[in-house]
C-alpha cells in the first residue's frame, strides 16, 4: 500500500482554497525560460525525468481518504517527457507568438489527484532559440522551489550534452520530511513564537481598503493581470548606497516606500505587509523542492511624520523581529488571530511584497544561455503584489493585481508613485516621507496626499 503523509500547514490551506476553486490556475507557479544557443530537447528529457526522480514532490498527489482527510501519496518513478511545440514555420513575431501559448500553457489547471503536478514546454522559435515553460502546482512548489528547479534542469541537460550523464542519489531531504519537522514543531515549541505575533500586531489594521475602480466582490475571484515594469539604474544604485548608508537592504527601503505608498493613497499609516520568505531553517531544506515558503505579517509604521530614513529603520527593525519568528506558519496565525472569515480578501493583508532572489544568475543549458521572463497567468491572490529584481543590468519590477478592483492604467500610476518615492526616499533621506514626490499623487483624488498623523 502506498503511505500517506499528513500535508503540512501550507500544503492544507491551499488544499481547501483549491477545494473552492476546483481546477482553476490559480495557484499555478510559472516561469518562462529564453533559451539562446543550441539546444535539444531529448536532453532535456533526460534532465526533466532525472530531476522529477530525485524529488518525490514532483511526484506527489494529493489524495483524500473516506473521510476527507488530504495526504501526501508519493507515486513512483514513470517516464517524463515535457511538451514541444514547433513554431519555426509560423508567420508574424515568433516571440510574441510563444509568450502567447507559453500564458495559454501557463493557465492549463491541475488536478490535485492526479500527477504530474509538474509540466514543462519547450516552444522552438528558431533553430538556435527556445523557450522553456515550466509550470509547477504551488502544492508542491514555491518560488524558492522554482530557482532550484532550473538549476538542476540545467546541471542534468548540461551532463546530458558533454556525454557524461551520471544518475545522482535521491535528495537528502524530501517534502514528508519538512511536513513532519513543522507539524512536531507546532506542537512543541511555537508558543513564544505565537506570543509574540500576538503581541506584534496587536491593534493593527487586517483591511487596508485602498481607494479601487470597482466595488470589492463579496467573494474573492483570483482574477488577476500582471503589470511589468524597469527599475531605472539610477533608483536600483540610489537605493543600495541608501540601505549601506543606513545599515538596511534595498528590500527595507522598497518596503518603506512602498507602504508610503500605499499609505497616501489609503489615509492609513500603520500598515501590515505580507512579505513572503523562504522559510527553510535547516540545511537539509535548502535543497529542497517543495511548498516550504512562509508569508510574515510585516508592520510598518509611519506615523509621526518621519523622514525617509527614520522610517527605513523602523522598517528594518521590524523586518529583523518578523524574520526572527518566522517559524509559525502563516495558516496558523491566521487560525489563531480568527483573521481568515472574510471571503472577500486576504487575512491579514491585502498587498505584498518580495524581492526576488532565488533565481540562478547564470543558468547554462549545454551551450544555451538562459534568460528568464514572467509569465501571466492572468490570477491574483492579492489585491496589489509588488515583485523587485535589482540584479542584472535590467533591474526591473512587477505588480500582480486584482483586476476585479483595479484598472490598468490605475496600477500604472500607483507604480510610477512608488518608484517616485524610492527615488526622491534615496536622493534626500532627511525629508519627511509623506512629502516625496507629492506631485504625482493624483491617482482617484484631488489635492495633496493627507498629511501623517
């Protein structure tokens, strides 16, 4: 008989949201992948069903029993092909033409039940270019899981392309074992843990009611588009000689301008951000692959009127003190605040932020290069999900947003604002951050933004 595993605490909340939206492309994880070089996909064959071998995740349903009680069931190792799709003898532009079917791929939905879990296109442009799709459920994925996927994807086509394949052993660590670790976790050693989440956000907002388009939906549809954005140079340098100046990181500092943000436009400047981490503790989790991510409840106060820099290092303070409770899984806070009763938003926040960092810089398919690109798989589990890459000479940035609540022209204008306050934040630290860049903050309203209390 097959053995079940108990799922772990995010592997059962997004089992009972898919419960609510059966087979919907919500909680599909994407990434497209440009290929420049030679490339063949028999080897990426190999790398696929290599890869899909050493991590039983990838091999992983999630099956009810007569009760209704999910579990893991690993199944065995089966032949893995990914999909190919030749468009060499199409017309118009190629590339647009692959993003299109790589976002129709990107949207195909799972079933929980039934594997894989995982898929993988490879659309041929050219002779000499390709695109990857990879598309993984969240059940058994997340964005660190991402960056380790291309890597080894890459590592085994590589051995596959020089002639020297060679089996590796399994994974050190495999998904049950991170399930079992958080389940005896939280039953023996959360409590301080808890106490101080408590504690934390105490008398804090749960709903930050942004001026939108449209009414928000009494039920929360997922429905979501994606707006791409550059980071110009001048604001990715300006902020990393502000964080070092500061003793902060670019991620505090983008977080503070971005709950300025958010702040002009809501009247509110006591603010809950979720900012996701990788929550892998252990060595033996860094390698990983698997739904091991965490959401933190980041609190960011402006009150008072501070300057730029005085704001940044409150942010940093709270950054740190998330960071050093992040053990308590985001489905159990929510549990233990009652905050997820609301069908209509997010518990406990409804925008977030991350700086994406888990992408291999210099993945190489055999003689291929790889570049990546976000894909849009037209959901969002948020009402604004802000993104930033600085690395590279093409920083650039993202907001996945409810497009039930906002326009596009509407998260076009909020994101010319927070680039406006990073910016003009970094420049001149010493002024008060409610008066950065107050001209452009005319998005719904008249006037200048409300002053901080």
């Amino acid at each position: 008989m097959t053995e079940r595993v108990p799922l772990s605490y995010p592997q059962h909340r997004l089992w009972l949201m898919e419960r609510l939206r059966p087979q919907a492309p919500t909680f599909n994880v994407p990434l497209g992948v440009w290929l420049e070089g030679p490339f063949d996909v028999r080897g990426l064959g190999y790398a696929l069903q290599e890869t899909v071998r050493r991590h039983e995740s990838l091999r992983t349903v999630i099956e009810s029993d007569g009760g209704g009680e999910p579990a893991q069931v690993v199944q065995p190792p089966v032949p893995t092909e990914p999909d190919v799709l030749d468009l060499r003898g199409s017309s118009g532009d190629l590339d647009a033409l692959a993003l299109r079917h790589a976002t129709e791929y990107a949207r195909r939905p799972f079933r929980l039940d039934a594997p894989p879990l995982l898929r993988v296109l490879a659309v041929r442009v050219a002779d000499d270019r390709h695109l990857l799709v990879i598309v993984a459920h969240h059940i058994v994925s997340d964005g660190w899981s991402t960056g380790l996927l291309v890597a080894e994807l890459a590592r085994h086509y590589t051995a596959h392309h020089s002639g020297t394949p060679e089996p590796q052993p399994s994974a050190p660590a495999q998904y049950r074992d991170f399930a079992t670790w958080q389940r005896a976790l939280v039953g023996t050693e959360l409590a301080g843990q808890l106490a101080f989440w408590r504690r934390y956000l105490d008398g804090a907002p749960r709903e930050l009611e942004l001026p939108t388009d449209r009414p928000r939906p009494p039920v929360q549809g997922f429905r979501g588009r994606l707006h791409r954005f550059a980071l110009p140079t001048e604001v990715a340098r300006g902020a990393r000689h502000t964080a070092s100046a500061l003793g902060a990181t670019p991620h505090m500092l983008a977080l503070t301008a971005f709950a300025g943000t958010l702040a002009r436009y809501s009247g509110v400047f006591d603010l809950v951000i979720g900012t996701p981490v990788a929550n892998r503790p252990h060595p033996d989790f860094e390698e990983l692959i698997g739904y091991c991510g965490n959401l933190l409840a980041t609190r960011v106060d402006l009150t008072g009127a501070p300057t730029f820099a005085e704001a940044v290092l409150r942010t940093r303070r709270s950054v740190l003190s998330t960071l050093e409770h992040q053990d308590v899984p985001f489905e159990l806070l929510v549990e233990e605040l009652g905050a997820g009763r609301d069908p209509s938003r997010h518990p406990l926040f409804q925008c977030l932020m991350v700086t994406q960092d888990f992408l291999p810089r210099s993945a190489v398919f055999g003689a291929a290069r790889a570049r990546y690109v976000e894909l849009d798989n037209e959901t969002s589990k948020a009402d604004l999900y802000l993104t930033l890459d600085w690395h590279g000479g093409h920083p650039h940035g993202s907001v996945q947003y409810d497009s039930d609540l906002f326009d596009p022209v509407t998260v076009a204008a909020v994101t010319e604002q927070f680039l406006a306050v990073l910016g003009e934040g970094c420049r001149e630290p010493g002024r008060r951050l409610a008066h950065l860049a107050t001209a452009r903050s005319s998005v719904h309203a008249e006037g200048p933004p409300p002053a901080s209390p």
